[in-house]
C-alpha cells in the first residue's frame, strides 16, 4: 500500500486585501515564492526532487496570469526542471491542489510534489477576470437565475433559521478563538515570515494575521448593515430578512500557503517526517444558487468513503466563507461545535481565495498535533456550488 503523508505545511499571515494592507505592495509571485522557498529550507529538501507544483488561484488575471505556479517556483529559485500547473476550482483551488498532488502520489505519477495556493486580493481585486464579461454564457443563464455569493449567503441563513445574533456571535467567537491562540503562540510553527518592500524604498517582516481583531464584540458586529440588499434582490427574495455584513463574512485577504507532499517510501528514503497522512477525499457539486451548501454532500461522501463517524473526527475545518456556512455544517450533522474551527476560521483568519485551501489544512494540521487528535475534516464551499472534503490522519 501506498500512503500519501503531509511532510510539512506552512502559511503566511492575513493580510488585509485592501491597499494599504500588510502584503499589499507585495507582487503575488514573490509572496508565493518565499512560501515555496521557506517550506524546502524547513525541511531540508533538494528542491530537484520535486516532481510537480500544483497551485491553486482564482484571479487570474494581470499579476497572477500566465501560471503563476510556475512563476513562482522560478522566482523561488528552484531548478528550471521542476515544473508547476495552476488551476481555479474557485474557493476550494488550494484544496484541489492537495487532492490532486495526493492522489498522484497514490497513483505512482509522482514521488514528491508540492501543492499549494496564493490569492493577493488587493493586487488583483475579486471578479478582476470577468471585468466587462459575461462568464456563463446563455445556457447556463437560461437554466439558473444566478445571485453573488453574499445573496446565497443570506439564502443559506433563511434556509437554516439562523438569526443574526447567531450569525455575530458565532463570528466573535472566530475572532476570539484566533487572537487567543495568536496570543499562546499557537500559529507560530504555521507560520512563515515574509518580506514585503515597505513605502520607503526598504523592507518589513510580515508574520502576524493582520486581519485578526481580538476585540471584536457581539454589541460591535450588531451596529453593521447588511451588505448585499438592494431593491432588486428585496423585491426578488421578500422571505430574506437581510442580515450578511461584513462582521459575519470572511475579509478581503492576501495571503500565500503551501505542503510538501510524498510518498510515506519516499519520506523514509529521504529520512524526513511524516506530519499526517491523507485518508480520504471526496468532491461534490450543489445548487448553484444556494451555492454553499456543498460541504454538506462532499462531507457525506467523504464519510461514507472512508467509513470513519464523524464523532470520531477531532477537528473539523469548515470555512467560514460567511457564518452560515459552518453553522449549517454543523446543524445538519449534529457536530460538536467545541470540534469547530476551533482556532478560528476565515471570518478571523481572513480568505485569501485561492490561498485558503492549503492554509485550512496547516492550521488543521496544527491543531491535531496541539490536541493529539488523530482525524482531521476539512471542507470548504465554492463558487458554483462545488465543495472539497478532506480527510487527514495525524501520524
């Protein structure tokens, strides 16, 4: 039997992805690049032995265009053999990227490959790649009568009976969590630091989640709009009592990640540790008008699959795209919320897009070595109604 482990995982810190944010004036490439360099110098690793860099992104454009995978593994400086793919399953791309570096494992096409993610959404803002376009084309538009992600959201909520003060509470809770384990030094093995030009012609060291507010409040959140009413969509949806704002939601974010995946054969070769293994993977599409609902099918197929209980998974990473997300995760499984993000989730941590995917599971990955936990989950939504599912075994 072949095992597909998770050598190592790193992440950079949240940046706000806005200008003027901690990662702004860096160009994505180099943000990805010294994740990849930081990961081979972690490990030791010949970056010659790598045999393919799997990358997720979702814009695609201006700065992160032309396979900004493999831009970024030569401004890494690693050797012009080692090649690097990019691909968008939107949200879920990084996610995507793992799956794919470990089932090629598995299937013999590789011995060592990382996958990894970056998204610098202040560089290249949302939607930057279908400015002035028509994505869909009429087939798909004539089928659904699509709505942004921020309506699916306050669709999801309605679906669910999820009140606001559920919703804020439930994102103080992310905050809370993350500054907590910010504060004891829970990130810092996660954690890499990267260099970013700063406004005077010279360089700062970037290595906290900028997008953490440890003071964030239920009494706080309460005073926030909702983001996404408009007359058109009020007068189209009059059973949605609006309440996604942006204290509910993820943030805009910047931010890079990456795992060095191989064989278990290959690790003992290069006598090198295995983290964690990966025990299961599933994929799944959904309404794409609700559109984040799929974490609940893929996790479904995820557990049958493997045929591990969900009572016996220690940590589940849902993303927390919006906080209705999660909270339905979890009514329609009955999980334990204590198992929940339990570091807090993007609402904290931030969503850096294509970035999140491999930053869910290095976070995931350090909780199980900080608890002793053996299983892992970690599920996320994407555009399209699409999701990932993910299961880890700490080894």
């Amino acid at each position: 039997m072949v095992d597909a482990v998770v050598v190592d995982a790193v992440r950079t810190a949240s940046g706000k992805g806005k200008p003027g944010g901690a990662l702004s004036r860096l160009h994505p490439v180099e943000m990805l690049s010294q994740v990849l360099q930081a990961l081979i110098s972690r490990t030791g690793l010949d970056p010659a032995v790598v045999d393919d860099v799997i990358v997720g992104c979702v814009g695609q454009a201006g700065e992160q265009s032309l396979n900004i995978g493999r831009n970024a593994v030569l401004a890494a400086g690693f050797p012009e053999s080692v090649p690097a793919t990019t691909l968008d399953r939107q949200c879920g791309s990084s996610q995507q990227a793992a799956h794919f570096a470990a089932q090629g494992v598995l299937a013999g096409a590789y011995d060592v490959v990382i996958a990894a993610g970056v998204e610098s959404m202040s560089r290249v803002p949302i939607g930057a790649a279908v400015v002035g376009e028509d994505p869909y084309g009429p087939s798909v538009a004539a089928r659904y009568d699509l709505v942004n992600q921020g309506v699916s959201a306050e669709l999801v909520a309605a679906r669910w009976k999820l009140d606001r003060d559920v919703l804020d509470e439930y994102a103080a809770r992310s905050h809370r969590l993350a500054a907590d384990v910010a504060a004891a030094g829970g990130f810092d093995g996660e954690i890499v630091p990267v260099r970013v030009p700063d406004a005077a012609g010279g360089q700062v060291e970037h290595r906290v989640d900028e997008t953490v507010r440890a003071a964030t409040t239920v009494e706080g959140l309460a005073a926030l709009r909702p983001s996404f009413r408009t007359e058109d969509m009020a007068r189209r949806f009059p059973e949605i009592d609006w309440k996604i704002t942006p204290g509910n939601s993820s943030p805009l974010t910047d931010g890079a990640s990456a795992v060095l995946v191989m064989s278990a054969a290959k690790a003992d070769e290069l006598g090198l540790r295995p983290r964690a293994r990966f025990a299961g993977f599933a994929v799944a599409g959904d309404d794409p008008v609700l559109m984040l609902t799929a974490p609940i099918p893929a996790t479904q197929k995820l557990l049958a699959r493997t045929g591990v209980a969900l009572d016996d998974v220690d940590a589940y990473e849902v993303n927390e795209a919006f906080a209705p997300v999660p909270l339905a995760w979890a009514h329609e499984f009955g999980a334990d919320p204590a198992r929940l993000n339990p570091r807090g989730g993007a609402i904290a941590l931030g969503h850096a897009l294509g970035g999140s995917g491999t930053r869910l599971l290095t976070t995931l990955l350090g909780t199980l070595e900080a608890t002793g936990g053996r299983y892992g989950l970690q599920t996320m939504c994407e555009g399209g109604g699409m999701a990932n599912a993910t299961l880890l075994e700490r080894v």
